[in-house]
C-alpha cells in the first residue's frame, strides 16, 4: 500500500545520462532515460549460472553510472536485473532476489512511479510463480493487475512480456477472465504482424476456450490465423490451424480439421516443435479411430511416441495414446495388446485421477486466495481512496481557515487601527476640552475672586456707612446704605447664578456634596459656600439678611448636621 500522505508530494527529477556504452551488447544514450533505454537494460543477459560475480561484473557500469548521476530509474532497474540473475544462480526462491526486489520495490514507490512499481511487481510474482511459490506469486500479480487500469501503459518498458506474465498466471490459477482481460489491455501495444501480436491473439482463444466461450475463441483464433498468414510466419500457421481444427471437427468440418491437423504436424516437424507436433498427431489419430481409419490412426499415434517424455505433463498424453492403441488393437483383433494397453490406461487414469483431484483442489485453493487477497487490496485501495478525500478536505479546510483566519487578523488589526484613531480623537478633544475649561475656569475663578472682592469691599463700605450712622450723618449715609443693602443681599435669584458659577469653578463641590449629605438644605449650602470663600460671620451675615448670631446658629447646626466644625476643619468637610 502506498503510503498516504492528506499532502501533495512534487518531486524534480534532474537526470543527466550520457554516454553508458555496454561492452558486449550496445549501448543507449541520452540526458533522460527513456522506455526503449529501459528495454535495453532488460534486454542483457543475466544467466551465468551460478556465477554471481560475472553477474556482477557485467551490470558494474550501470549501477556507476546510475550512482554517479543519482538516477534512481537506472537503478530500479539494475534492482530488478539483479533480483533475476540471482533466481537463476539458486534456481529457487533465494534472500538476495527478494532483497533486490523490495530495493525496488522501494525505488518505484519513492519516486512515484506506478508503471515502474507494475514491473516489480509482475516480475516478484513471476519470480515466485515459475519456482512454484504460487500462492505467494498471488499478492504481487493481484496488485500489478490493478495498476493496469491507473498508470500509461505506452511508458512500462516490456509491456506486452509483462503481460503475458500476469496472463499465463491467471490462467493457471483458473481465472481465464482476468487473463484474457489482461491481454485486451496489452494487444494494442504489440508491435503489428508479430509473434507476440499472434502469441496474445491465440492465448485469449485459448483462455476463452478453457472458459467455455467456443464461439470468442474462434474469433479470436482467427485473428490469429489471419496475422500470422500476414507475417508469413509458418510456425505460427500451423499452432494455429492445429488449435482450429478441433473446433472445426465439433463442427462437423472433418476433412478441414485433418487438413489443418496435417499442415501444423509437417510446420512443427520442420521447424522442430516437437510438443506441438505431438499434441497435433494424437489429436489426429483420436479422429481417423471416430472415423474407422484406423491404418492412419495406427500412423499418426506411432509418430507421437517418440516425442512423449517420462514426465508429470506428458501423463495426460500417455493414457491418451494407451486408449488409442486399444481401440486400434482392438479393430485388428489383437486382444492380448489390447489387454495390455487397457491395464495401462487404467494405471495411468487413476494416476491422472489423482494428479487431477489434487490439482482441482489447488486451483480452488488458488482461486480462493486470489479472491480474497483482492478484496484485501480493493479494500486497501478504497481506504487510500478515502484518506486522500479527507486529505483533500483537510487541506480545503485548512486554506478556508487559514483565509478566515487571515481576514479576521486584518479585521482585528483594523480595528485596533480605528480604535487608535478614535483614542487619539478622543485624547485630542479632551485635551482641547480642557484647555477650554481651563480657560473657561479661568474666567469664572476671576469672576468668582471679582464677587467675592466686590462682596467684601460693600461689606467695608456698609460698615462704614454703619459707623457714621452711628455717628449722627444719618441723612447723607441712609440712602446710599439702603442701595448697599439691596445690591449685598443673596436672593434667590443671586443665590443659583452664585451656587452655578461656584460648583463650576470648584468642580461641582456644593453639587457633590449635597450627594454624600442629603440632609443639607439650600441655607446650608449658602453658609458653606460664602465660607469656603473665606468670608466673615458679619459679611455672611451681611448677605444672607441674617444677624451675625443667626451665622453663628447655621453654623452650629450644620456641625451637627456633618458632625464637623466648618470653623475650625473645612478641609475635612472638603475631604468628605
């Protein structure tokens, strides 16, 4: 599983491949290494046999110069090449192949390279399949097979001999559909009127044929036919006619299959495909025995005896011909031969029987682990599927909050802004404030000073007045004391302009203070006020319209009143 990251991974390849000549089977070049180099690296002999060191020796100058030029697709491939020269020194599953798998492995998934990472993993599971590791093969093909569908197949180096690895695999294991499936997708990359363009058309007839579609299988065996005939390549005309003709015999084209049967047998022979020309001959003589020729039957099957081999696939074969050679001794009345043959084709059955009962059992088995190792990986994928949409959403969700969270700091800073401006307004404005109240108080502690000053000179001036009354100049003195008196009394009126010029030279002082004693009545405040301002009892007198005794009674009473003696402790009061 790759390895989920909810980041997007950009990645700069910088390859300078120049000049990397092979020694002993050419060379490529170039700044990049392309499919057709990659091709070339897989085209160098790997089999020394056991002989690791000339293996070694001969890819020294690829692993340099990949090393040299830090170019991991040089060395993925040098990984792979490696892995492959090492199964053929141990002929088995070997520690040194697997670990130059996994470095590949490894290589392809780091550079994120998924038709690289296809590779690997078709050759790991070839690697296992041919030394009959095959459920350990499984994995690795169930996962090549899904990067079918996601990686450019016009960039995997050796597309269609990869294919085929995953096609003969799947139809070894029982699993014909996802074989043909594989070689659908490989078909449009073989090279036009090749072998392996009519080794992939003849395989899915094959694989369709094995998976009870007759009439694909024609199809597709035509195909086959028609490219071969295209590219002249007997060999090829005559496997063909060969896996035709048995299809037309079902379909009652009896000469057409022996001629077909008859043109693959002399191709094979000539061409020294033995197996073939073997299959082809017993299939030959099993007709002329359904068709009483037994003459030609007894031919063909005594020219396939030679080619079979004392091995477990030629088992099948050998009851094949054992049956044939009793029906023919049968027809010539050679009892004791026919005996002979029949006890054979028994023991051959029940060994076939055997061989058979156990292979059915292994490809269920098979089957069965590659459909639940697919699930594994169909579940796998969906789980990445799924990581890289919450990925996705948590980067959206990321830049949407990065984005909020960007405006909302700018909105905070202009906000601090504004609120800088409006202190700074609000700083300017109370600082002109009171410059204009320092000014205005200014003028109204001169005015204030100017009354008190005016009331104590009246004050001297009624005295006066009051002193030549009483020393007879009452007629001259009587008027103008009368005026004094009517201009020095504190109305009503006087007292609010008074009390209102007062609280505002002095801060609100009478206001203030009538808060904290609300008993104090308008009288009290008057004979607070005038003496704050320093006056004498006769000038509050005076004022007030009362006898100096009345001030003296006021000011008892508000001693009780505030239970402080405005006489002695005004600063006091003040403090309250």
């Amino acid at each position: 599983m790759y390895k989920l990251t909810f980041t997007l991974q950009i990645r700069v390849f910088i390859c300078c491949i120049l000049g990397i000549c092979w020694s002993c089977q050419g060379g490529f070049r170039g700044s990049e290494p392309s499919v057709q180099d990659l091709d070339a690296v897989f085209a160098i002999p790997v089999d020394y046999g056991k002989d690791t060191v000339a293996l070694s020796q001969q890819f020294s100058v690829l692993i340099q110069k990949a090393q040299d030029e830090n170019e991991e697709q040089l060395l993925w491939a040098y990984y792979l090449r490696m892995a492959d020269g090492h199964s053929i020194a141990s002929d088995a599953v070997n520690a040194r192949s697997d670990e130059f798998f996994q470095k590949s492995r490894s290589i392809a998934e780091e550079i994120d390279r998924p038709e690289l990472l296809l590779i690997t993993e078709a050759r790991n599971g070839h690697y296992q399949f041919i030394y009959r590791k095959v459920s350990d093969a499984i994995p690795y093909f169930l996962r090549a097979s899904a990067l079918l569908d996601e990686v450019d197949l016009s960039q995997v180096p050796q597309l269609v001999t990869h294919i085929n690895f995953l096609a003969h695999f799947f139809s070894y294991i029982g699993d014909h559909k996802r074989a043909v499936r594989s070689l659908e997708r490989g078909l449009p990359f073989a090279a036009a009127a090749s072998r392996q363009q009519i080794d992939m058309y003849n395989s899915m007839a094959v694989y369709l044929k094995r998976d009870d579609r007759p009439e694909d299988a024609a199809h597709y065996f035509t195909r086959a036919l028609e490219v071969a005939r295209q590219a002249k390549d007997t060999v090829w005309i005559g496997i063909v006619l060969g896996n035709l003709a048995n299809m037309k015999y079902q379909n009652g084209e009896v000469e057409e299959a022996i001629a077909d049967l008859k043109q693959n047998i002399a191709y094979s022979i000539h061409y020294h495909e033995q197996l073939d020309a073997m299959r082809s001959l017993i299939e030959l003589s099993e007709i002329y025995v359904e068709q009483n020729r037994y003459m030609e039957a007894r031919s063909a099957v005594q020219q396939a005896i030679p080619y079979i081999e004392d091995k477990p696939y030629f088992l099948v074969y050998k009851l094949r011909v054992s049956k044939l050679l009793a029906k023919i001794a049968h027809y010539e009345g050679d009892l004791d031969f026919e005996l002979v043959q029949l006890s054979r084709a028994i023991r051959l059955q029940e060994a076939l029987s055997k061989r058979e009962d156990a292979e059915h059992l292994q490809r269920s088995y098979w089957r069965w682990k590659s459909e639940r190792d697919q699930n594994t990986l169909t579940a796998l994928a969906e789980e990445k599927a799924q990581n890289r949409i919450y990925s996705k959403i948590g980067l959206f969700i990321l830049f949407l909050i990065t984005v909020i969270g960007g405006l909302l700091v700018g909105r905070f800073r202009q906000k601090l802004k504004t609120q800088a401006i409006l202190a700074e307004k609000r700083r300017i404005e109370e600082s002109f404030e009171k410059q204009q109240m320092g000014e205005e108080i200014v003028v109204l502690r001169s005015s204030l000073e100017e009354f008190t000053n005016t009331l104590k000179i009246n004050d001297l001036l009624i005295q006066k007045l009051k002193d030549e009354n009483h020393q007879g100049k009452v007629v001259d003195s009587l008027e103008s004391l009368e005026d004094l008196l009517d201009s020095h009394l504190m109305t009503d009126a006087r007292w609010l302009k008074f009390k209102a010029l007062f609280d505002r030279v002095h801060q609100g002082y009478l206001a203030k203070l009538k808060r904290l004693h609300p008993q104090l009545t308008e009288n009290d405040l008057r004979i607070i006020a005038l003496q704050k301002l320093e006056l004498s009892n006769r000038s509050m007198g005076d004022i007030l319209g009362i006898s100096v005794d009345g001030v003296k009674k006021a000011k008892q009473r508000l001693k009780k009143k505030l239970d402080v003696d405005i006489f002695l402790a005004l600063s006091t009061l003040d403090q309250q």
